[in-house]
C-alpha cells in the first residue's frame, strides 16, 4: 500500500472514527437522534477537515473517469453531477424505457432542488385521505399552501429526462447490463467492469464489453449487483405489489388531486396500501414486510376497501418490487460506492425513497468531483466516506423520526386507529408536510408539541382501551 | 376474501339476548338484485334464509381459498357459533376474469344506532345522561366486525365517528379503575407478606420500616415493578422493545464500523 494513501487514509479515518464514536456512543446511550450534531461538527473542526485528494496523486493527462451503474433518479443524478464536476463518467443503464414499479410520489424540495420541469408532474396531489381499519376516514391537506403539492410522476418519464440531462452534461450513456467487477491489481489501480453492450437496434443477448474506471458509483437498485461484488451485505426489504387500474372518468375525478393511504391488518400488517393517482389510470397496491407470502391477499383487501372507488375499473398492469427497509451493512468500499435504493436509502413508515436517491447520487457526486479537484486527481475511500458522512448527518433525524412513527402507529390496529385520529389534528398534518415537502425536521412550538404528545398519547391509550373490549367481546 | 355469511341464528335467542344489551346488534342486509346476476354456480351454496332476511355475498377477487382468513370471532359466543361454522365451509373460490375488477357486494355493518358514519348520542341516553359504556361497547364491536368482515370505505357514508367525543372520566372508569383495583391488590398482598418476612428476619417493625432507607428503595422498587410487570410476558415485550428503539440506529451505523485502519483497501 502506498505510505502516502494509507497515511492519508488513516488521518481521514481518525477524524471519521472520532465522529463516528461520537455518534455511536450518543446514539446507542441516549436513543436520541441529531442530539450530538452540533457538538461533533465542532470537534471535526477541532481537528481540522482533512483533505485527502491534496496529497492523492495527480492523473496524468486524462480526468478522473467514474462508471455510474444503473440509471434510475439516483444514477441519472450522479452522472448529471459528475459529468458537470469535469469528470469523465459512464452511465449505464440495462432499460431505456424501464418502467419501475413505483408510487410515483415526490416532494416538492425534489422539484425545486433539481429544477425538475412542471410538466414532468402527471398529478399534483393536494389532499389525502387516511382511512383506518374500521374506515375512518380523515382528510389531510387542509394545511397545504396554493403552491405546495405531492407530485406524481411516471417513472419511465422521470428518469429519461434525468438522464438526458446528464448526457447533455456530457456523460456517456450506455444500454447495458452490469455483470460483474475486478477489484484492482495494486493501491491506485483502475476498476475492471464487464458489461454487456445491447445494440441499439435490440434484441440478442449484447456484446461483451470491459471497461477500466477510477471508480464506481453503484445506483443499480434494490437488487445491486455492485452491492454484491462489494460484499455490500444483505437488508431487509419489502415486497411492494401494486396493480395498474383504469377506472372510469367519472371515478378518476374523485382522485384529480387525491391520493389514498389506507392502514389496518388486513390490508397490510407492517405497510399499508394505497391507492395513487397516474396519468391517467390510478395505482392500487400494498406491501408488507414480515408477510411477503400473502401479499396477494393483502391486495386483494386493499381492493376491497377500495371498492365502491375502483368498481368497473379494468387491472392494466400488474407489477411488483423489493423495496429495502434500511441501509446496507456497508455502503462503501474502496472507490466503490452505493447510492440510492442499492443503498437502501427508504424511509419507514412512508417507503419513500425517490427524493433520497436522486439525492444522494448528487452528493455522492459532489463528494467525488471535491476529493478529484474536478477530475484531475485520484480519489481514495476517504473522499466516499465523506459523502456517506454528509448524507447520513443531514437525513439521519428525518430516517429516525420516521421509524419511530413506524414503530408506534403501524404496530396494531389499535395503534393504527389512533394514529389516523391523530391525523385529523391541524398542527400533525403541518407538521408531517412541511416535514415531507421539505425533508426537513422542524420542531415545532414547544407548547403545541406538548399538546400533541398528550393527544397521541390519548389515542393511544382509548384505542388500546377499545382494543381490550373487543378482546372481551369475543371471548 | 369470499364470505358467504350465515343468517344469524333464530330470532328468538337473538332478540332475547340482544335485548339483554341493547336494541339490536348489527343485522345483515339482503343483498340486492344485481348479487342475483352472478352465474349460478355460486349462488348453488346459498344459505336457507331466515326471517330476516340472508345475505349470500361474494366479494372482490381470489386466487386461492382462504385459508389464512382469522377464525372469524363470534360476536356474541353462542348465538353466532353454529353460523359462523357453517360460513367457513361456505368459502369457495371466484377466479378474476382477465383484466377487470369484479363487481361485487359484501356485507355491510348495520346498526340503528350508527346514523350516518358515527354513532348517534341520543339513542345512546339512560337515565337522563349518555350511557359512554355503551358507546364504547359499541364502537368495540363495530370494530371487531370490521376487523373480520372488511368494508369498502364510501366517499357517500363516510365514518366520522372520534373516539375523544367520550369523556375521559368515562374511560377511566370502564379500564383504568378496574386494572388499578387488581394492582393496588396485588401491591397490598406483597406489602404485607414483606412485612412480615422483614420483620420474621430482622425484628425491624413496620414503624422501623417505613424509616429505614433500604427498606424504602425497595418499596419503590417493587411498585414500578408491580407497574412495568404485570405479566410474565412483559418482561419479554420490555426487552424486546430497548432491542427495538436500537436497531435502527445500529443499522445505519453500520457502515462506520469497518473504520479500522487496515480496512481501507486502495
């Protein structure tokens, strides 16, 4: 191993470790989350922000080159980034005209953030409705700004134009298919990947292809292929099953602007099901989890509940995806890195993951393009952690909260009847949008946190009641 | 889920003990015409009706025979038992046609009381004041119902029954004081037995007791165990909910953990 890179990397590493003990020690102690931010911003400062692209050696005459594989949000975004950065990137991409099972769903910081155009947005959903399991039903939205929306995309239309955007950029898009990669020979050395190259025309299996890159940015899903060559390990995922519905014009106006969430165990026992509005038919489905052999029964639930709805609609498209629950053992090695749903970046309690990789394939971009000084230098592992740093400090309390939602209110039906109850609450509902359409935390007014803990608590506790008299009941 | 609901049991035992309760538990609707269109294989396992009127009904879609559908509870032990035996062998299967979704009716939760999405307060009066103990009785076993007969929500009838509309004096009577009667009990019977152990093994009196301060953590000790610990499988729940509240953080951390030097491969 070359001194200078191991010296480097273990000066990155001290400082990492530090902060990293720091959050470990204040998280698994305390359970609470972005307590320590400020506190371990500081000591990093402390001991000085290393940069290790100052002492990586310089390319000669050629630019850091960098194979992004997969190219959904996250891959598009990256190789948007990257190629901007000055660096010489490869998008590859198996589907040009995948379309991704998906919800479709994404806020509104998404648009603003990544200048997304407003006719890439098939619906602007306004209002939603949560309907428990004995079908209450409660109207959210009523807090939402004239401007302020959930967008509902095709995903198929989302990622051309991302990655459109990135070979405008300049980067290099390939219809291929990732097979495998060659760690490399020596400290420095290129990344080997083999791809198959599919022709333009179609058809046939491709021709074989290697490539040699600097590094490699994993974007390829939830099934990542570059998570496996990297030993990324497993994660627990959901299957989400959803049915494409086209249901008659009059039908669809009641979803014009209107999306569905519906809770409860026989819809779904971890997830809940939903029904969303497309383009111009709507998506029912659901997920779960801990049940995954039933979900046909899940959905078939959720049809009922949505019945009166849906009735006379005809089922267009069935399709079905894993969705990861948390984050890959390991996120990064060597210059190899995993962004996006590869990562495992969805969030509990509202499986939503879109905004997130898009986002961190911007960041794991920006990181590589800052460690490279725009591509004129190697970068090292360090420069990737960094990334990986930024990314878990700014998302971290938004993931935990979230969980923690999870945790609480889609335990039981009791529990998930008190929390649509919650939901008819006018600070919960500015709270959870301003939170969603903006990805950030925001603590509210404490007295009104007050009242709002007392309120939940309340629910809780008459729903759990009511669940002991229905247990009476039936005994 | 398929449910061709059994009528209810003959009139009489379920008017004598729903009368016992309240006015009528929930009825089941006759279906309407359109049921009558299905082909005729289906409606082959029809019921025989009783005076008020059967309900066969089919609903949604299935694929496969229902077995993972919960033993459905009897709502009122007895008078359900033999109906609701029968309905589960009534379950039978309805294929999806191709590329559309199958009109269908399913039973509905009925109840005079429940007028318009939410239960109407004044049918629920006894003695002058609101009878809460009903309400909640009957929000409880429309909830059961629904739990095991699940309704498509309507835009027309929407539910907007709000549990907190009961006062909460009116829970604290039907679940707090009973709970808190059995633990104070319970607390009483340790307390006394304790007592006298102490006193057996020390010659410490109840007066030196209360003064002494070992004798006074463990007083505490044991009343927030008494609270935590009512049964033995919470101690099980308690420890598997601190494994909970950590798990997720553990999983993310686990990205830094490989930090040790050797580790960064280049």
């Amino acid at each position: 191993m070359a001194s200078l890179s191991t010296t480097t990397s273990t000066a990155a590493g001290d400082s990492l470790r530090s902060f990293a003990g720091l959050r470990r020690e204040t998280r698994i102690l305390r359970g609470v989350a972005a307590a320590d931010a400020p506190g371990s911003q500081l000591r990093r400062r402390q001991l000085g922000v290393v940069r290790a692209s100052r002492t990586s050696p310089r390319l000669n005459g050629r630019k850091l080159r960098v194979a992004v594989v997969g190219g959904g949000p996250a891959g598009g975004s990256a190789a948007e980034a990257l190629a901007k950065g000055g660096v010489e990137t490869m998008l590859i991409e198996r589907k040009l005209d995948n379309c991704k099972p998906c919800g479709g769903a994404i806020p509104l910081c998404m648009v603003e953030e990544f200048g997304l155009p407003l006719d890439l947005i098939d619906r602007r959903v306004t209002k939603m409705k949560m309907i428990s399991p004995s079908n209450v039903a409660v109207d959210i939205g009523r807090t939402l700004g004239p401007d302020e929306y959930i967008g509902m995309v095709r995903r198929e239309v989302l990622d051309a134009y991302l990655r459109g955007r990135a070979a405008e950029a300049g980067a290099s898009v390939i219809n291929g298919l990732f097979l495998r990669l060659e760690q490399p020979e020596g400290p420095g050395g290129p990344y080997r990947i083999h791809y198959n190259e599919f022709s333009p025309a179609g058809g046939g299996a491709g021709e074989r292809r290697t490539a040699e890159v600097d590094a490699v940015v994993g974007a390829d899903g939830a099934n990542s292929r570059v998570a496996k060559s990297i030993g990324a390990g497993e994660y627990e995922y959901a299957i989400a099953f959803q049915e494409r519905v086209r249901i008659p014009e009059t039908k669809m106006e009641y979803y014009k602007e209107r999306a569905e969430m519906y809770v409860g165990d026989d819809v779904s026992p971890d997830f809940y099901g939903w029904v969303f509005p497309k383009c111009d038919h709507v998506a029912v489905g659901t997920g779960t989890v801990t049940h995954k052999a039933d979900i046909k029964k899940f959905q078939a639930a959720t049809r009922l509940r949505a019945k009166d709805k849906i009735e006379g609609g005809t089922i267009i498209r069935v399709e079905a995806h894993p969705i990861p629950e948390h984050p890959r053992p390991r996120r990064v090695l060597g210059r190899v890195a995993l962004i996006g749903d590869a990562a495992g970046y969805v969030t509990k309690c509202s499986g939503e993951g879109i905004y997130f990789a898009a986002k961190s394939g911007r960041m794991c971009a920006e990181a590589i393009v800052e460690g490279s000084e725009n591509g004129s230098r190697m970068i090292d592992e360090g420069d990737l952690r960094k990334y990986l740093e930024k990314f878990d400090k700014m998302y971290w309390p938004t993931y935990k909260v979230l969980d923690v939602l999870q945790k609480l209110f889609y335990r039981s039906n009791a529990a998930r009847e008190a929390f649509v109850e919650m939901c008819a609450d006018e600070y919960v509902q500015k709270m959870t949008f301003d939170s969603y359409l903006y990805k950030k935390v925001v603590p509210g007014n404490p007295l009104d946190d007050l009242k709002l803990a007392v309120n939940t608590i309340g629910s809780l506790v008459r729903a759990n009641a009511l669940r002991r008299e229905m247990d009476k009941l039936t005994l | 889920m398929m449910a061709l609901l059994a009528s209810p049991h003959p009139p009489t035992i379920f008017c004598a003990l729903s009368c016992k309760r309240y006015h009528l538990g929930p009825r089941i609707r006759s279906p309407p015409p359109s049921l009558l269109l299905l082909p005729a294989r289906n409606l082959s396992l029809v019921l025989p009706r009783c005076a008020d009127g059967s309900a066969a009904a089919a609903d949604g879609n299935m694929e496969k025979k229902d077995e993972a559908v919960p033993p459905t509870r009897p709502l009122e032990s007895e008078k359900n038992k033999q109906p609701h035996q029968q309905q589960q062998q009534q379950y039978h299967q309805h294929e999806i046609r191709d590329g559309s979704v199958v009109k269908a009716q399913a039973l509905k939760f009925e109840d005079t009381r429940w007028v318009g999405g939410t239960w109407d307060m004044r049918q629920f009066r006894k003695n002058g004041s609101t009878d809460w103990d009903a309400v909640i009785h009957a929000e409880a076993s429309r909830r059961t119902w629904l739990e095991d007969h699940p309704e498509a929500s309507s835009i027309d009838e929407p539910v907007i029954f709000d549990t907190s509309i009961i006062p909460w004096w009116a829970w604290i009577k039907s679940f707090h004081l009973p709970e808190a009667e059995k633990l104070n009990g319970r607390a009483a019977m340790i307390g006394f037995f304790m007592a006298y152990f102490i006193d057996s093994l020390t010659g410490i009196g109840l007066v030196g007791q209360t003064g002494n301060f070992f004798c006074k953590t463990m007083l505490f000790a044991t009343v927030v165990w008494v609270l935590l610990i009512r049964e033995n499988r919470d101690i099980k729940n308690l420890k598997k909910l601190f494994e909970e509240m950590t798990l997720y953080d553990k999983q993310w951390l686990a990205t830094w953990q490989d930090d040790a030097p050797g580790d960064s491969k280049n």
